[in-house]
C-alpha cells in the first residue's frame, strides 16, 4: 500500500493519500487542524475518509475531485498537492497511466 503525506493549509500532516493494491483503490483520509488523528482509543475520525465501500475510486484525478469538492478549492491545488507527495514514476494529472496501480517495491 502506498501512503502519501497530503500537504494543504487547514489540515494536519497525518493527512493522507495513496494506493491500496489489496482493493484496487486510490483512498485518502483528512483531518482537520485542531483535531487528534487516530479515529480511535479518544483520537478523532478523518472528517474526509475516502475508502470503499462508500468510495471505490480508480483514477487519481477522480480522487482529486472528491478531496477539491469536499474542501471547496480549486482541483489544481490538490492535483498540486499530490505531485507535492508523490514520489512515484507516473503522471498525477491524468494520461494514459493515470489509471495504474503503485509499482511493486524493487525487493518485492
């Protein structure tokens, strides 16, 4: 599984997105500044968690609108925010490999 740090103003660090190759997803999870990250044991729940089943998401950019339309920004700021993170070979603003899945580690 891939996780990525999503860095946006308002929203704690612990924020994150990245692939699960587990269900063939793009998921993300945000909480916002102020809150204590965990969603268990006293810590608060994401106040956006984009996992299946309620979201079963395959394309990046598809992702990117979800998290754009909940935080009501621009999707070129959070398109922004992924090629921040992103330290993996494919396009995060669509193309034909937007689509693929998260290369398997080299030692895999």
């Amino acid at each position: 599984m891939s996780r990525h740090t999503l860095y946006l103003d308002g929203w704690q660090r612990e924020s994150n997105w990245g692939w699960d190759p587990g269900q063939s997803v793009w998921y993300a999870q945000l909480w916002a500044e102020g809150t204590e990250p965990g969603g268990n044991d006293g810590h608060d729940a994401p106040a956006l968690w984009l996992t299946p089943p309620s979201y079963e998401i395959q394309l990046r950019q598809v992702l990117a609108a979800h998290i754009a339309d909940f935080l009501d920004i621009a999707l070129e700021r959070v398109l922004q925010a992924f090629a921040e993170s992103y330290e993996g070979p494919w396009q995060i603003y669509g193309g034909e490999n937007d689509y693929e899945p998260e290369p398997p580690l080299a030692n895999q």
